[in-house]
C-alpha cells in the first residue's frame, strides 16, 4: 500500500520502557532548589493541606529559608555528573537498554524538575512505542509517590489526541527478586567494613501519621518488607522514618531520634535506605553525612551507611526480572 506524498512519517511499532524517580533540582543553587520544591511542594497528593492555606506558607516562608540551606546538602552530594538520583537513574536506564536490546525502547523520567513525564512519553511514541511499560522506582505504594506518577502520566495524556496503551508497574515491596537482591547487597556491604554492627537499622522516607490512618498502605509495606528482610538475612532488623517536614506528626520511629538513642547506648549501627531504588539527598547527606555526626554526637563510635541498590549487579537484575514479568505479552 502506498501513502499519499504528505503523509507523516510513522514509526515502526516499539515497546517501551520508561522509569520514572521522585525528582531532583537542575543544579545545587538556591534558584534551581526553589523551582523544584514549588513544584513539588505544590502537588494536593505530596502536601494534603487546602490549597488556600497551604499556597501563602509554601510561597512565604519555606520558598524563602529553606531553598538556601537545601542547595547547600545538595552541594555536599552533587557529582560531576550531576545529582546522584538523576546520574545513577540515567545509568539504571543505560544498564536496562543494554539488557534487553533493540526489542525495548528504555527511558527514565522525573516526577518532579527535569527531565519532565510528559517530554518523555512524546519522545517514546516518536520513536514508535506504542505501547509503554510506566515504572515507577518506588517498592512500597504511596500515595505521595506512586499515586502521583499516575497523576502525571494521566494529566499528559489528556493532551494526546493518540494515546499510547500503558502498564504501570505495581509496588514490589514484598517480591522475592526485591529482597533477594536487597540480601545479596546487604551482605556485600557488612562483609566489606571493618566491625559487626550490633544494629541493621532500615530507614524509610517518612509520612504523615495521617497517611496511614486514612488508609495508605506505605507504613505496613514498610514494615513488611523489613520482617521479609530480617528473616532473609537470619537477624533482626531495626525500622525507623526520615525526613521528617513540618509541625504534624510523622510515622515513628525517627530516624534521627533513632541514631541519638543508638550513640547513647553505645551500640554500633549499619542504616540502609531500602525504599530508594537509588542514592540521593535523603540517603547520602541525611543518613550518610548528617546521620553519622547525629550518632557520632551522641556518643557513637562505630557507624556505617549502606548503598542503596544503584546500578550493582543484584540491583539491575532485579530491575529486568520485573520489567520483564510486566511486559509478559507484549514481548
């Protein structure tokens, strides 16, 4: 069949894959943090406060302080490459596209600053992916995280007058090659330092207590995956929550809280991040940096942090077994 000589070009029929990570600031300066945390300090689903009330404190006060001291953490991680979400998310992307070859189109996009959802799902249906495989990086649900990318995704398809067919890729929280290779990384990590904690503490990115009374299920998954985890790696493991924003009250234990009381005893500690599928802000400044000289301050001698998954071989084999059940009949 032949198509009239003002016909636009369409491309072949592909599947894609786009992974999608919380988001980070452009560069660690003062502009580039505001930007990115109006954005997302804006989103109903990130902050559950009327709009009205929450618009004039977020555009007053925290756009005003807090861009300052949050460039300044970003500084203390920033790498030649850029953030490390958005360097190690682009090599996560690399990594995948490698594995499965020129029958998958691999993409990565950011919830939140650059590069943005929508620009990433024109770019795959301009490569001819037809149909797209959504993944969002989070193992436990969240409404504030998950939820949003669905949010996201929706908004922009609105705007597509030819809509490509998706999958989302659900929570895995408790899947066997998610705590598999959380063990075989774990492991790794303990075998290399020079000491045996007396404490595997897991830290999760915290909540409102809200969330969870409202019915989110973030705080059981958490815990779910920590027992799954203890009795994978035959001892107990310890949980708390981080990032605590705001006068309400978080999911407890804290994270914080928890290192001071760790130091105070004397006990030595190992902290992991097990809900980021990569490092960042919160796992290399506030547990790495800032955790440490918490513990050390409160009397603690023997600390380490544990790398989040990145792109180690346990880590991105684990990555392709999910794409790889999720696309089960496209492929």
């Amino acid at each position: 069949m032949s198509f009239p000589p003002d016909h636009p070009v369409i491309a072949a029929p592909r599947i894609g894959v786009l992974l999608v990570n919380l988001g980070t600031p452009d560069a660690p300066d003062a502009p580039s943090v505001r930007r990115y945390l109006a954005q997302f300090l804006s989103d109903r689903r990130v902050v559950e406060i009327p709009q009205i009330l929450w618009q004039p404190i977020l555009r007053g006060i925290i756009l005003t302080t807090r861009p300052k001291k949050s460039a300044h953490a970003y500084a203390q991680v920033w790498t030649d490459d850029g953030s490390p979400l958005a360097a190690i998310t682009r090599a996560q992307t690399g990594a995948l596209q490698v594995a499965f070859g020129d029958t998958v189109q691999v993409s990565y996009a950011m919830r939140y600053g650059n590069p943005a959802i929508g620009p990433a799902i024109d770019a795959l249906k301009a490569a001819g992916c037809e149909r797209i495989l959504v993944a969002p990086l989070y193992p436990q649900y969240c409404g504030a995280t998950s939820a949003t990318v669905v949010d996201a995704v929706g908004a922009h398809l609105k705007t597509l007058r030819w809509q490509p067919t998706l999958r989302f890729l659900p929570p895995y929280h408790d899947d066997a090659a998610y705590l598999g290779a959380l063990k075989t990384s774990i492991e790794a990590s303990l075998a290399a330092l020079d000491f045996t904690p007396d404490v595997l503490l897991a830290s999760f990115h915290g909540m409102p207590q809200r969330t969870l009374e409202l019915g989110d299920p973030y705080h059981c998954q958490c815990q779910k995956t920590a027992r799954l985890l203890a009795e994978a790696l035959g001892r107990p493991v310890e949980i708390a929550f981080q990032s605590r924003f705001g006068r309400a009250k978080w999911l407890e234990p804290a994270t914080d809280k928890q290192l001071e009381q760790l130091g105070r005893d004397g006990r030595s500690v190992a902290v992991f991040a097990p809900g980021f599928s990569a490092d960042c802000l919160e796992t290399l400044e506030e547990l790495a940096i800032r955790g440490k000289q918490q513990f050390e301050s409160a009397g603690g001698r023997q600390f380490a942090y544990l790398p989040c998954l990145n792109t180690e071989a346990p880590g991105m084999a684990m990555l392709e077994t999910l794409m790889r059940r999720e696309l089960a009949g496209w492929l």
